[in-house]
DNA sequence: TACGGAACGTA
DNA sequence: CGTACGTTCCGTAC
C-alpha cells in the first residue's frame, strides 16, 4: 500500500558521487538503521547568537560564525552519536500552510540580523562538501520534514536522534527517538529521551503539543489560556488524558483558570492544529540518500579555505563522514565512461576540419610530455570544448595537418586556456609548434584569488571547484595516470579528460578573477609575463663546468684539512660534522660547552650560536666546524648546480608564479635565485655563469632600494622621499636625520643600525629582534625606533594604518591590486595575530616590488622584440635582471634596460637602475 | 621510501 | 620575538 505522500522536495547534495543503486540498499529503513536529523535553521540560528559574529568572518566582509558554530556541532554529534545516516532540514523563505490557518503565526519576531545574511547558503556549502544531504519542502516547516523521516524511520525499526531547539520537536520523541536539545551554545546537548521528557514536562512526549496548546509558544506568537503554565496544565492532562478529554470537560474545571480555558477554547484549537508536526510528506525514501561517508576531503578544505577557518576544525572532521577511496573510484569509473562517450580522436583529414570548425573559436588544451624531449616520449594534445574533446597524436599527423594545427596554435586570435601555460607551452615548443592567444592559466588564476593556498593538481583544483561530473571524471583521469604504460588509447582517454576538466573550470576561476578584483592581474600581467619566463627557461644560461670543476676540487682540498684539524681538536672518533645530533653530543657532553638556545630536537647548533659560542670559550673546534660548513655548502651548492647542466652546457631553471604569496617569482631545479653573492668566496661561483657562444657579454641591471622607495611612495613620508630626491647614500641620509648629525659626520656604526631598523620596519621588527640582531640592549633598540619614527612618523602612520586597513578588509594589496587574505589578523591566539600583522606589513612592500619588476620584465622583453634586437632577459633575482648581450647591443640594450626597468611604474620618488656588464656574472657585478 | 626539522643560500 | 623563498642533509617513521 502507498504512502499518502504531500508537498514537493528538493534535496541538496552535489556530492551524492557514490554508486549506491536501489538494488545495493534496502528501499526502506532497516533495523541498522541510526538517522541523525539536524533543525537547520533553529541550530544555525543558535549558533550565531552563541559566538561573537565580528570575530568570524572569510575576510571579505561575509560572518561565518553561524557556519562555523553550525559545522563545529555537526562534526561534534556525528562523532559522539555515530549515526549511520544523516539529514539537515531547512525552512525556506516565504510562509506555510500554518501561515493561512493564523496570519500573525510567528509575528512579532526581530529581523534577522544584517550579519546573518547569506550563512545559511554557507552552512549548505559545508553540508554539500560533507557530503550530508539536506532538504526544504516548499510550505513546511523543517520540523515536519524532521517528523516525516523521524515517524518513517521508527516505524522500521530504525533509531532516531534529532537535534533541534525547537519545542514543536518534542512530540516525536518515543522508544527509537531522541531528541537532542542544545542547553548553551550548539556544542552542548541534552538527551531527551521519553523519561527526560516527563521528568521535565510532566506529560509523556506524545501529550507535549497539548500542553504547548494550553500554555502557548511566545516564539511563534502562539497565545495560550492566559492564566495557565506548564504546571496547571500538566495537572489536567494528567486528569483528563489528553487535550480532548479537557476541552470535553472544560465546563467542570473550576477556578479561574477554568473560566479563562473557557474563554480560550478557539485560540487553544488553533494552537493545537498548528503546533500538529506533519509526518506524511514526500520525501525520498530510499536511504542511501541519506547515508553517511559521501563526503569529500578535499572540497571541504577548499569549502573551509573560503571561510578562512583554522586547522582545529579540519582535524576533527571525522572519518565517518568522508568517502573511501574505493567508493569514490567506482563512482569515478563509472561516470568516466560517460565522458568518453564524447572523446573523439580525429584522423589527420579530420583534424584540419575540427580546427576550422568547432575549435575555431578556441579550446582548453592538455599537452602530453615534458618538455625535455625523451624518444619514448607521447606527443598527444587533447583540444576541447563545450561539444569535442578531440585528442591529438602529433607524431602521426600529415605534413597538411600538421600545419593546419600549428597555425591554430600559433594563432592570437584563437583564445586558449591551459592548466599550466607556461609548462604546455615548453612541451609544445619540444614538439616545434609555438602557440600565441594564450587566454586563461588556471594555475596563476587559482593563485591570485588564493596566494596562501599550497598549489595543487589539476584534480585537486577540480574537486575544489566542480561538482560530481568533473570531480569524478578527473578524479578517474588521475586514477589512470598511475596507470604507467598502457596502451594508447587509455592514455589518450586520460588526457582527454583534463583537458575537458580544464574547458569547465575556465568560467569558474573567470568569475573568481572578477570576485577577488584580480582579472587585470591575470591578463595584463601575470599571463604575458609567463610567455616571457617560458622563453627565458628555455633559453636558459650558459656555465662552465670546467670553472665548477676547479672549484670544487679546491673546496674538496680545503674540506679535508680543515675537517682533520677540527677532529684533532675533539679526540675519540671522528664525527659526522653534518649530523646535528653528533655535533650537540660532542659539544655539550664531551667539550662541556654551554648550552645554546633550544630547538624542536636539542640544541641548536646554528653559525650564529657557534660563532657566540667560539666568543666565549675561543676553541678551535668551532671555528674549523664553521669553516668546514662554508666548504660542504659551497661544493653542495656547486654539485647541485653541476647536475643541472644540460648536454649543451646550459641550466634551464623553472620561474614559477603561484607558489611566493607576495607575488614573487620563486626558482627550481635549480634555484637559480640563491646563488651566493654575499662572500668572496661564495661568488666565485658566479664566474661559471656566462654569456653563451655568440654573445657579447653579461649585463645584469638591479633596483637600488626599491622596497624603502615603495616605502617611500606608500607611505608619503616627506623625509623618506627627499632622502631620495636628495640623491645622497639612503642609509647615510636617514641616519644623518635620526642622529642628528651631518650626512658626513655618519660613522659606519650610525650607517649599518639605521640601515637595520629601515629594513626590520619592512618586515615587522620588534624590539627584540633588532636588539638581537644588532647586538644591542632592548633599551637602545626602542631608543632607536623611536628616534627613526620620530624623523620619519609617516613611515610609522602608514605601517598603522596598512595593518588596521588589512584588518578591516581582511586583505593587503599592492600597487596593482595584488591580494593577500590574512584571517589571523583578527585571531584571538596573540602568536598567530602577531605574525599575520608582520605579514600584513611586509606583504604590500615586498608584493608591490614583484610587482613592478614584472612591469619591467614585459616593457624589457616587448623592447627588445620591437628593436629586434638578439639579446635577451636571462634570470630574474628579485630586483635583478640579468641579460645576455649580443655583439654591438651594448649600448642600445643598456638604455632600453635602464629605460624600462626605470619606468616601468611611477612612484612618488625616482626608480634608479644600477647596470654592470662583463663576461661572467661576476664579473658583471657592480 | 617518505617526511619533518635544522641549517643556510638569496632578495 | 622581522619578510619571502629552495635545497640539502640527517634522523626517524614507515
């Protein structure tokens, strides 16, 4: 027999991934069955009101603290509870039938607080990416959606808990139903089982409503019989068993409460019938809807990313509720044999077609490969668009379609989108196809919403973003990536995929551009600059292995004796010098040194704890371990830098740009950007570096004082930018004006703590650490400060006032927009506030910088090109250029250099250019 | 074999 | 108890 069924639902869980078939799971609750159901307004509700809503919120203006209290409760009672499956009812906005029976139901409420706005979408988010469904009847109450699945459930057998706060609940509690009623907050919660319930309410659960019905629900602007409370009430349901026998023998009750039940009679019906939960509505009944562990790790991070909440909330999210990894790639399997339906891999005579036809008007694309081209090497390129996935196999191509393909390719006005552009570019480039129209890198984009976020993998960047079809298609794609060495077709399938992963996510990260006001960013920086760090990769730079070679055989020499004569300093066995552990054990048990300050593991054994400790004890040991740790980084430094060395004598290092969150660029394999400059004998190394066969020279070109010109600019401090209008020695000027002396009388002591408290203002100092670092009292390092802020108080208005903007916002910004998102800068923990406001004060000055090197890296490149001139853009360290000059471009290349490196932005004080060439990168120097 | 910590190179 | 990185080694946990 059917269920009488009413009202139409919606249920809400994108990720219901998992293949459960109706045939896989009973069709009605069972006996182990545990059904959890949550009141999801009533406990939002709660849980704004339980935490302070200005101190929650993603750092872009939305509170989250309901979101928050509201997922902390979930985790906690799925934990504690263990249930098997799980449901979230919701009211919708609008009115019910309750609405029709009384027009003043619910009156008299307050609106809904400003900051609650737009949480309970938020709180659906989480939800979703728990993978907990939930659900809404139009015209009904999330309590008779509770009531449905509570009554349904019981009546097989199954176990019910409920958590609500609100009363109209307690109707439903029985022998398999509880009722878990928040007592403070939402974290805390009292069982109400039946004999809680009487114990409170003196009536059995079934009888509450009547008695609500006499005593009224003020929330819901219920009156009751004005005279009667809980306790008259239960009294008479006691004596005549239920509202009905009291209404049949109304006139024999006596006193005054009886006259005024009399007079009531109307408004206790009407409270009766509205307070009735509904228990038959039309909801899906199959309980795999419902069950837990569909939720997905991974879109929970991204969800909690958004909403800027802490590493505490992640940790406890429970087991219970995520996915397995079988469950997911059966899931994943099953829905990639869908998306293959759609991949087509088109012959060489269709391909010209294609091109022409459907990805005329641009695709996303996946190259295959490296770009250091092995024989073994698949040359496949997967095209695809809203209606063809086609995957490519170059090496089979006709001469036809092979220039049909890289005119398209190289094609500007043809927009193209890749994961990575910069690394499909190179692979294409292997391949001798150039490709230009470059529309969209994901990577870069996913980055600038979200500098602080480790990047991630095409289908980890999917799973955050897309919903079951693309997670779980990418998600099998990556499943058959382990699948090393099979046949074609597999992989063609493969790459198919993330190509059609990329097409979808390109208009999602699109809108997220615009939402964190960073489009400009993406097209008219970061995306050109990337065809610019390509080239330079691939160019790379020239080094004499020869030069490295001598090098090392002389630190090997060096290492050696000064390693015998430390271990002729400590007796017993020789130590491994490397090893931390050895080294503490020799010096703080065998040689009885003091000990040094604490790490994690002992004691540290660091240059600057060993040079303090050879100041006090004077032994030789320290002084040839210190030596022998300059010679072993030195050669590391040098082998590193020898295996990197391709055949043709070149490295090609990788720029990346989504991994420094102030927008720097970052180095690898090798780091090209930490090649030692500050010794003598550090920079030999540089002298390996030269201009390739053909060239002229080296020329390297660097910003002088460009984070204390950005200071400068940022802050208006007329003192700071006269210091560089003045064209005197910065740190002379400054020092000149918080010693109060004349620029000549600065000795080099004055110069170097001036210089210090300069850059320690960029990067947050306090007190303590200038102390420490200039070997000075806390006493005069704050005698210090506050002698520089007292010449420069715009430095220190500014510094200020970019935190607290920082706070307010959520966000610091550089001169181009550039987006950092600091929650912690409203964090109650003082460690993790304190370090996200030296960010706070670090991140514009050090991002604007990025900034406007990579301004000059474009205007550089787009000169050089114009003027066709052969020399070209090597490296970039930071503020630093450093070029490869073509025989006779000296003088040309240098002005243009100066010119665009010197105007790439304006700032309220010059950009000055300081340039050296010479046939090696030392040599370079100036 | 994988990973975190310590150490140290750069701007 | 100033920022931003990458690489190496060691020692430990698998």
């Amino acid at each position: 027999m059917p269920e009488p069924v009413r009202g139409s639902s919606s249920v809400g869980c994108p990720w219901d991934t998992v293949a459960m078939t109706d045939a896989a799971a009973p069709s009605v609750p069972g006996q182990d069955m545990r059904l959890l159901l949550v009141d999801g307004h009533a406990m939002a509700f709660r849980a704004f009101f339980a935490l302070p809503a200005d101190s929650f919120t993603d750092g872009r203006g939305q509170s989250t603290n309901a979101v928050y209290g509201f997922a902390r409760m979930m985790i906690n009672v799925v934990q504690s509870e263990r249930p098997t499956h799980v449901a979230v009812a919701f009211d919708l906005p609008g009115g019910t039938f309750r609405d029709r029976i009384y027009d003043q139901y619910k009156a008299g409420r307050d609106e809904t607080p400003e900051q609650f706005h737009g949480q309970i979408a938020l709180i659906q988010q989480v939800l979703d990416a728990m993978g907990i469904t939930w659900l809404t009847v139009e015209d009904y109450e999330a309590d008779d959606i509770i009531a449905t699945l509570a009554t349904r459930t019981a009546a097989a057998g199954g176990e019910v808990l409920i958590v609500s706060s609100d009363r109209d609940a307690i109707q439903l509690v029985g022998e398999s139903v509880t009722l878990l009623q928040p007592v403070k907050g939402v974290t805390e919660l009292r069982r109400m089982d039946p004999a809680a319930v009487e114990e409170k309410y003196q009536v059995a659960p079934e009888l509450y409503p009547d008695l609500a019905a006499l005593v009224g629900e003020s929330a819901d602007n219920l009156p009751g019989v004005p005279g009667v409370g809980p306790k008259t009430a239960a009294k008479w349901i006691a004596a005549h068993g239920g509202l009905a026998g009291i209404l049949a023998h109304a006139d024999e009750i006596t006193g005054k409460a009886g006259q005024s039940l009399r007079d009531h009679v109307a408004d206790v019906e009407r409270n009766r019938r509205m307070n009735e939960a509904v228990r038959d509505l039309d909801l899906p009944t199959d309980p795999s809807r419902y069950a837990l562990g569909r939720g997905d790790r991974a879109a929970l991070a991204g969800v909690f990313d958004d909403l800027a909440f802490g590493p505490t909330i992640r940790r406890d999210v429970p087991d219970l509720l995520l996915a397995d990894d079988a469950a997911q790639q059966d899931a994943a399997e099953e829905r990639a044999a869908e998306v293959m339906a759609e991949l087509v891999r088109p012959d060489a005579e269709r391909l010209a077609t294609l091109l022409s036809d459907e990805l005329a008007a641009g695709a996303a694309l996946e190259v295959e490969g490296s770009w250091e081209l092995g024989e073994g090497d698949a040359s496949a390129i997967a095209l695809a668009t809203a209606d063809v996935i086609a995957v490519v196999d170059v090496a089979e191509l006709d001469d036809a379609a092979e220039r049909a393909l890289a005119a398209w390719l190289a094609d500007p006005a043809v927009p193209k989108t890749a994961y990575d552009t910069k690394a499909s570019a190179h692979r294409l480039r292997a391949r001798g196809l150039q490709v230009a129209g470059w529309a969209m890198d994901l990577a870069i984009a996913e980055f600038l919403c979200r500098p602080d976020q480790r990047p991630t993998d095409l289908p980890g960047l999917a799973l955050r973003h897309l919903q079951e079809d693309l997670a779980s298609s990418t998600a099998a794609a990556q499943q058959s990536l382990d699948l090393e060495g099979t046949q074609d077709d597999a992989r063609a399938e493969q790459l198919g995929r993330r190509a059609d992963a990329v097409r979808r996510l390109e208009p999602l990260l699109r809108a997220d551009l615009v939402s964190h006001a960073v489009e400009p960013l993406l097209d008219d920086l970061e995306l050109p600059l990337a065809d610019v760090l390509g080239r330079m990769e691939a160019v790379g730079v020239a080094v004499d292995d020869g030069v490295l070679a001598d090098l090392d055989e002389q630190h090997a020499r060096q290492q050696e004796a000064v390693a015998q004569s430390a271990f002729s300093h400590i007796g017993g066995d020789p130590i491994n010098l490397g090893s931390p552990k050895q080294l503490q054990e020799v010096l703080f048990e065998r040689l009885g040194m003091p000990k040094t300050r604490r790490t994690k593991t002992g004691y540290t054994t660091n240059a600057e704890a060993l040079e303090d400790l050879f100041a006090q004890t004077g032994h030789p040991f320290l002084a040839d371990l210190l030596a022998h740790r300059d010679v072993t980084k030195m050669r590391q430094i040098i082998e590193t830098l020898r295996r990197s060395i391709s055949p043709a004598g070149r490295i090609h290092t990788s720029f990346q740009q989504n991994v420094a969150a102030t927008g720097r660029l970052s180095s690898i394999g090798p780091n090209l950007q930490n090649i030692p400059a500050r010794t003598e004998e550090g920079r030999r190394i540089r002298s390996a570096f030269h201009a390739s066969a053909g060239f002229e020279t080296l020329l390297t070109a660097d910003y002088s004082q460009i984070e204390m010109r950005i200071m400068a600019h940022l802050s208006g401090d007329e003192g700071l930018i006269e210091a560089f209008r003045s064209g005197e020695d910065l740190h002379r000027y400054v020092a000149s004006r918080v010693f109060d002396v004349a620029p000549e009388d600065v000795d080099p002591a004055m110069r170097s703590k001036t210089k210090a408290v300069s850059y320690g203002l960029a990067y947050g100092l306090s007190a303590f650490g200038l102390a420490r670092q200039l070997h000075i009292s806390q006493k005069e390092a704050t005698a210090l400060r506050d002698g520089y802020f007292e010449r420069f108080g715009g430095v220190r208005d500014y510094l200020r006032a970019s935190v607290e903007t920082a706070r307010e916002t959520g966000y610091t910004e550089t001169i181009l927009g550039r987006r950092r998102y600091l929650p912690d800068l409203t964090s109650d923990n003082r460690q993790r506030r304190e370090n996200a406001e030296r960010v706070a004060l670090n991140s514009p000055i050090q991002g604007s910088a990025a900034d406007i090197i990579k301004l000059a890296m474009l205007r550089v490149d787009a000169a050089l090109r114009e003027a066709s001139l052969a020399s070209r853009v090597l490296l970039q360290v930071h503020d630093e250029l450093v070029v490869e000059i073509a025989p006779g471009e000296r003088e040309a290349v240098t002005s243009l250099i100066v010119e665009g490196m010197g105007s790439a932005y304006e700032l309220s004080v010059p950009l000055e250019v300081g340039v050296g060439t010479g046939r090696t990168w030392l040599d370079a120097a100036h």
